[in-house]
C-alpha cells in the first residue's frame, strides 16, 4: 500500500517479472569459461564442448482433455503443473487426456498407468485431480488436472508478479469453497448445495465457513471443517430467531463468537447482535446494538436494519472491535468490565455520526458502509473502505465530516485505509490508503493485511477483480478476476495438503484365479494412484515389474505413491505361488510360522502346538507327514481329531484325506518332559510331503528347551 494519505492515485500495469542475473567476478568472467573445457577433459577425459555448440532442448510437451464441457484452465504450459478442468452435468465424472512428448523413447502415466494416446478417465467426482507424469529425457514432469464441479466460475490471472505471498486465497463463490493457487486453480473445492460465506482458517489447522440454512430465511449455521477440509461440526447461536453469516470467531478453546441480526418486537427493528458461546454450548454473553446505541441518533440511513454489523475481532485484553455498516463506524465493545466501563459498554467510536476520534490527514474524515475492519500486529486499524451512494430508494451510508448529524453524502469510492490510534488523545491519523480508480465495491469486501507487508484485497461487489494483492507502495502484483460471480470476503493461507494418496494395485488372474500363481508364471501387476490434496502427485511406483513367482510360498508386491508435500501411502497385495511342495506351519501361541520353539522348564510340564499342512499345488493331493523323536527327555504325540497317530506319523505313513488346492490338515503335537534333569535343546523335524510326489517335502523345526 501505498504510503501517506490518500490524494495519490495511480494506475496499474500488468507486468510479469523478468529474471534477475548476477554478475559473475571479473576474474571469474575472464578465465572460466577458457578453462573449465580443459579441466573437464584433463580430468574426466571427455572431449571438451566446441564453442557455440547448440545446447539440447528440452522435449515439447503438451497436454489437452476433451469431453461435454471440457476446458482446461489456465491454457497448458509446461511450465505450470496445476490446471483446472471445467464441466458440465453432462460431463458425468468422465474425461479424455492426451498427453504427450518429443522424445520418441519419452513416457506418459495417467494415475501411474502408462498410456498411448488419448485416454479416458471415469468415475470422477468434483475435487478429484488426475495426475499425469510425463517421464522424457528432460526428466520427469508432473501435472493435476483438478475435476470441478460443474458451474464452478471461469477464474483467470489478471497479474502475475514475482512479489505476490505465498499461499492460498480462500474463497466461497455462490454455494463453493475454494482454496486457489495464484492460478486461480483450487486446492480445495467443494459444493455445499446452499450459499456459503467467509472460508477462514480456525485454531488447530482447522478451516471455518458460513452455509445458509435451506428456506427463505436468510439464516445461517457455523460449519467447522477439519485438517482435511471435511465437515466435521455444525454450531449455531443459542436461544436467538438468526444466525448471521457476516463473521464468525472459533477460538482454540471451542468456544465462539456469533453475530445475528434479530428481530426486536417492541421497536419493529433489527438489532445487531454479538453471542459468545463456551465449547459445551452454553451462552457466555449477548450483546445487543438495541440495549447500547439509540438507532434514530446513531444510523446514517438504514431502514429497520439500522446497524447491520459486517466484522467482530477480539482485541488484546479481551474487548471485542466490531464494525457496523450502516452507522458507518467501528466500536470498541467492553467484554468485561475495566478501566470504569461495564460489560457491554461502547468505549469509543471510530466514525459515524458519533464519532469519538479527529481524523489527521484524512479528508474523509472516517469509514463508509465499511467491512471487515482489523487490527494490525502494531496496533493500527486496517479497513475495507467501501464508500457509499444513493442506489434507488437505498441511501448513502456516507457522514458528512463537516456535519456529522446532517444528511448523507455520496462516496462512491472504493478505498483500503489504516489509521495509527492514540486511544488517550482519540486521534486516528490516516497512514495508508489506498483506492484502485474506477473500482466501487458498494456492499461487502475485505483487506486482510499479509506477512511481508502485502495487503489483499477482495472487491465482493465489483464485479470487475476478485482479489488483488497490493504491495506496500501500492502496485497490484497480484490480481485474479472472476466476472460472474463473487466471493463475500477473501482470507490468504497456507492450506496444508493433509490428504494422503489413494493406491490400487491389481493382480491379474492366474489359472487358479486372482492372487495364486504357478511357479514360473510371468505376472506384471498394475497399479493406479490418485490424489486429491492440492500438492500434486510426484510418483507412483512398484517395487518390481513383475512378481516373484520362482519359487512356492506367500509374497507380497508393494505400491508406493508420494505427493508434493510428501505424503506417501504404500500398499501391499499379497499374492501366493504355489508348487508341488505342501506348505507346512506351526502354532503355539500368536502367528502361524515355519518354526516355534516350546519351553518345558519342569519335569512334568506339557506344551501343546499345532501343525497346518497345506495342499498348495493346483490340482487335489493326499500329503504325508513325518516326524522325529525327542530323545528320552521328551515324550511326544502326535493327535489328529482326538485319535493319536504317533506311530504312523514316526513311521512316515500317515496321510491326509485328499486336499483341495488350498486345503489343509491339521495335527496336533503334544511334548512332555519326563525327566527333571535339565537337557541340551532337542530339535524336532517334521516333514511334509505328496504321496505321489517324493521329491516335494517340506520341513519345519519344533525346538524344546528345558530352560
């Protein structure tokens, strides 16, 4: 913003930054470029690159969707990784992609899948992004094409300067919430079905907005969203006809601060009113314009809506800063009682007929029809100064400095002010201000102040910006423009991508169906990766291109996919390969495995396991079962269904029944230790195997300890 009082306009130009290069040492500038060449071949041994020799380029890319409705936005380059995809109902969640690159060997992902040519993705649903990786000799680019809902507003780059804060500007546009990047693309969208207002962040990186109630009635519920930017709670003001959508304050306690406009009975008008309710959702406090301000001194022109607050802030020390449109001032609300003043008592006014303050240096003298007036870290006061005129049977919210109680006079001007206050001496002395000429934004609006000293502006009711970021000398240096619709105020943050990326990977169908494998078989599996958190998806990868079918056994493949701000989900899909050998496992306690030790410290103590023999061949087969003794400090048997069959499990004859691919048998195994005598480790081996396959045994070891 621009410094001094206002008096200086200028008007803007549009202009992209060029880059900035720095000069090199003379030294440095002279002799380098003679000598690296020939350090580079003295060392490495590779020929030096000839002077004026042309520097490869890079691949061209490009990239484009089709479908009812379609249009990417902004237009691609490849040097912008985000994109929106308008729709229509008509699009019905399906899109074309066609995607491609220069380099003949280069390669392009959709979702992960390597794709040629035109592709088609269904089953999207507004917010999803699909990804696309073009993997070239230039390296790897990523792109997100965001899905939107359909009528979201066409939103473009009006200015685009290198000085422009980082984050997000938060928007609610007719019934959206959006989060957009200095593209105007969403990181964050959604349709809520009704009209919503004022998108913020809120305590523990949460996120709040307003959502109008369904009906005639202009009423509304708090709607709290969580890191993730999901509903999570609705709250409304207590034991009052409204809850007004104008602000909202959720503090990290839970508790929060309403405004409503309510109906008095007894004067016919329409009070202003401030609830503070505690996180169980008790009423703390009501404060009610009708009990505080007289409307017939105090208005400067409204009918029954003769105060109609816009903006409540909490000020240092608890009091509450809340601005009334149509008394064209800010008040300072004692929220306990201090310093002399009550509970509710209004301690000044800046503006308005009853202004408390002398204004220096601004011709003005105060707001007009004002919104969302705050306070600075340093104590100023910043505000969107909408100004006011006569509209039809409307009138001007504008005082006349010269004659505070006389009639409204016509502004029609647009401005963004901040007052120093010397709250002792009640002077308000204009530091900034600053107005865009031509720009009239007669209702609604904001200027939020931001870290670096940048200001962003929301224009609300003109139509001809949406939000503009004005540097401290008053350039605009950023600027994006949405002519069909508005945002009612405009909040700057950096919404964090909490969203991890979803992996499917998928197994094709072997003989014996999906999952199970025969040795040998050569199996790619697929995967596809999505993600929708706004930081746009870098990879999508396998840990193999094919599976591991060499040898029998269970395995698993894994998918990996990270996103830009470094989210990452794996997932693992098991898959089975199966031989001639029988699998063989065993239990005590927990998990089956391929080996258990049982511990038998005293003479007389019995240890029960059980042993799974599985048929993992693919055609049905009888399996065997062998199993050696444990010396004469171990007595063990072998049950099967209650019927003891140790000795043909000692001799190697017991079989199974026949087993279906996939099918077990289980033997039961029961130690005791006879003697007390404490003994080295004896090991016991059983051995599976087909009876009409010899060579297909399987062993596993059960351990007996004494100690």
């Amino acid at each position: 913003m621009r410094s001094g009082p206002s008096g200086f306009r200028r008007r803007l130009r549009s202009r992209r930054a060029l880059p900035i290069g720095y000069p090199m040492g003379v030294v440095a500038r002279l002799l380098l470029p003679a000598l690296l060449p020939a350090l580079l071949v003295g060392l490495v041994g590779l020929p030096a690159t000839p002077a004026g020799a042309a520097v490869a380029a890079e691949p061209a890319i490009t990239l484009a969707v089709s479908g009812p409705g379609t249009e990417l936005r902004p237009s691609f380059d490849p040097t912008v990784s985000r994109y929106a995809v308008a729709t229509t109902a008509a699009t019905a969640g399906r899109l074309t992609v066609t995607a491609s690159t220069g380099d003949p060997a280069g390669v392009i992902r959709v979702n992960g899948v390597v794709v040629r040519g035109p592709t088609e993705v269904s089953g999207l649903a507004p917010g999803d992004e699909v990804s696309v990786f073009v993997d070239d000799a230039a390296g790897r680019r990523t792109y997100a094409l965001v899905y939107l809902p359909a009528g979201f507003p066409e939103i473009t780059t009006v200015v685009d300067g290198p000085e422009t804060a980082a984050g997000h500007v938060l928007v609610t546009l007719g019934t959206f919430a959006a989060a957009l990047d200095r593209n105007g693309v969403p990181v964050y969208v959604h349709d809520f079905g009704q009209p919503v207002a004022d998108l913020k962040p809120a305590p523990h990186g949460r996120y709040t907005l307003m959502r109008r109630l369904p009906g005639p009635a202009s009423d509304w519920d708090l709607v709290e969203l969580d890191a993730q930017l999901r509903e999570a709670t609705l709250s409304r003001t207590v034991g009052l006809v409204n809850t007004d959508n104008h602000d909202s304050i959720l503090r990290a306690d839970g508790s929060r601060l309403f405004v409503a406009y309510e109906p008095d009975p007894l004067s016919g008008l329409v009070d202003a009113v401030i609830q503070e309710v505690d996180a169980a959702g008790a009423v703390v406090y009501t404060w009610d314009s009708g009990d505080h301000l007289d409307p017939a001194a105090t208005t400067a022109g409204a009918a029954s809506d003769w105060a109609h607050i816009n903006s409540i802030e909490i000020l240092p020390g608890g009091d509450v800063l809340a601005s009334f449109r149509h008394l064209s001032a800010a008040l300072r609300i004692a929220w306990s009682d201090h310093d002399g003043h009550q509970r509710g008592d209004v301690v000044w006014r800046l503006g308005g007929r009853h202004n408390d303050f002398t204004f220096v240096g601004d011709p003005h003298g105060g707001p007009c029809a004002q919104h969302t007036v705050s306070r600075l870290p340093d104590g100023h006061l910043l505000v969107f100064d909408n100004g006011s005129a006569v509209l039809e049977s409307t009138p001007s919210y504008c005082v006349d400095p010269a004659d505070r109680l006389g009639p409204t006079v016509n502004r029609a001007v647009t401005r963004v002010t901040e007052y120093a206050l010397d709250e002792t001496t009640l002077t308000a002395t204009l530091v900034r201000s600053w107005d865009h000429p031509g720009r009239f934004s007669y209702f609604a609006g904001s200027a939020r102040r931001l870290v670096g000293g940048n200001t962003l502006v929301n224009w609300a009711s003109y139509r001809g910006a949406l939000v503009s970021e004005v540097a401290p000398d008053g350039r605009v240096v950023w600027e994006l423009a949405a002519p069909a619709v508005l945002s009612y105020r405009a909040e700057k943050a950096e919404v964090a991508d909490r969203i991890d990326p979803v992996v499917e990977v998928t197994l094709p169908d072997g003989e014996l169906g999906g999952g199970v494998y025969e040795t040998g078989d050569a199996v790619a599996p697929h995967v596809r990766c999505t993600d929708r958190g706004g930081s746009t998806l870098q990879s999508c990868s396998l840990s193999g291109p094919t599976l591991a079918t060499g040898t029998p056994g269970e395995r698993a493949v894994t998918a990996t996919a990270t996103d830009g701000a470094g989210n990452v989900t794996t997932v693992r899909r098991a898959y089975t390969v199966v031989g001639a050998q029988p699998a063989i496992a065993v239990r005590s306690k927990g998990a089956w495995r391929t080996t258990r030790t049982l511990r038998l410290p005293r003479r007389g103590d019995v240890r029960r396991a059980v042993l799974r023999v599985t048929n993992t061949s693919a055609r049905p087969a009888a399996l065997t079962l062998r199993g050696s003794r444990a010396g004469s400090a171990y007595r063990v048997r072998y049950v099967v269904a209650g019927r003891d069959v140790t000795a043909a499990v000692l001799a190697g004859t017991w079989r199974t029944q026949s087993l279906a691919p996939g099918q077990d048998a289980r033997v039961k195994v029961v130690v005791t230790r006879r003697g007390a005598r404490a003994v080295p480790r004896r090991t016991i081996r059983v051995v599976a195997g087909r009876s009409d396959a010899p060579a297909s045994d399987s062993s596993l070891a059960l351990g007996l300890r004494s100690r």
